[in-house]
C-alpha cells in the first residue's frame, strides 16, 4: 500500500539528512481496507510503515489467504478456472474521501506472479486481470479493486489413468460386438466390460470435484 499525507512532511537537511523513518502503523492513519470474499488466512502481524519525507507512506503486509472460489467443471480435466479477490473499504466514500487504484499494471502482476508461484501441482497459473469500479451502497459509493485470478487444470493424470482406459474398453466393446466371435463368447466379454467399466466409474467418482452444481461431461457419458 501506498499514499501520501502532507501534514505528515519534513525537510532532511534539517534532520542529518535523514530521509524516511519506519513507524507502527498506528501512529498516523493508515487505509481500512479488507477482503469481501469468504477466505482464511495467517497475518504476520507487520504493523509497521515507512514514512518518507515527501509525506508518502508505504506499508508492505504479507497475507496469506485461502480463497474459497466457485469451480466450473463441465470440461473437466481440461476446465479453466477463475476466482475473484476485492479488497475493499466502506468506511470511506469513493467521491469524495477514499479511491484505490493499483500501482502495477495486470502485466506487472502476472510476470511477478509466475515467478513465486510453484509450477507443480494440479493447477497452473495463467493470468490475472484488474477490475476497478465503484460499489454503491446506501446511496454512497465505495472503491473496490478486484483481482480475478485464472488457472488452468493440468490433465495429464486424469487422461492417463481415466480417459484412455475409458476409451480403450469401449473399443473393445466395439470390437467385440460386430467381431466373428460366437453369441456366448460376446456375452462374456460384454459382462466383462461391464465390470471394468463400473471399476471405472468408481474411480472416476472419487477423482471428480464435488463443488460445483454442474456435472463434468466425463460423468455424464
């Protein structure tokens, strides 16, 4: 976080050149601002800002959230997901007390993203976008700046141990139902199929995300 306050100002040469200070945060007003979305998080308890004598302030807190996101899966394994971050702060009218706005353009963001976020796991980060807008409440409007974050699903688990044998038995079935083989050998591999394919189906139904409201296409066919 980053703003100015220009009662809070000072002339370095005065003061052997000392250019910033860092104080608890408490000392000068500091932005309210907080998360709208449902999440859990650790705070470092980092309450402390460095004051420049230009009367900016900067505050640097680390928080870590988990967000809990709405999942999309009907083109699961290959679904992409997006979750929404609003930091907000309705304390403040956005007209004439208190706007937000990012310092660092989407670009900025996802290049800086990429390189701390792990690149292995089930899900690949790909972009982040930046909606600034004005919530109105009360007949006041308030800022809000979220953030929608994007990612993409690593399939490749899923087409090897589901997708592939899915299709490998229903090739079989084929093969077998227009093969020269006789009635009763065609019933017993048909029986068989069965079998692998509810096998199959267990296994798919303990692999399938739960939270959504919308089935999978791999579940449904």
């Amino acid at each position: 976080q980053e703003w100015q306050n220009p009662f809070a100002t000072w002339d370095p040469r005065d003061f052997c050149n000392i250019s910033e200070i860092v104080l608890p945060m408490d000392t000068y007003w500091s932005p309210p601002i907080f998360i709208l979305e449902r999440v859990n998080g650790q705070d470092p308890e980092l309450n402390y800002v460095v004051l420049m004598h230009n009367g900016t302030f900067n505050s640097t807190r680390p928080y870590q959230v988990t967000l809990t996101c709405s999942l999309v899966i009907f083109k699961f394994p290959f679904d992409t997901q997006m979750c929404n971050l609003s930091i907000a702060s309705f304390l403040y009218p956005a007209v004439t007390d208190f706007v937000m706005k990012t310092r660092r353009t989407p670009a900025e963001i996802v290049r800086d993203s990429k390189s701390l976020i792990l690149t292995d796991g089930e899900w690949k980060f790909t972009n982040v976008s930046i909606i600034e807008f004005t919530e109105m409440m009360d007949d006041k409007g308030f800022s809000v700046v979220t953030y929608v974050i994007s990612m993409d699903r690593r399939p490749t688990l899923y087409i090897l141990n589901l997708i592939l044998p899915t299709c490998a038995l229903y090739l079989l079935d084929m093969a077998v139902l227009f093969g020269p083989s006789s009635l009763e050998e065609k019933i017993n591999f048909q029986i068989a199929i069965i079998l692998g394919s509810s096998m199959l189906a267990v296994i798919l139904n303990n692999s399938l995300p739960t939270s959504s409201n919308k089935p999978p296409i791999i579940g449904t066919h």
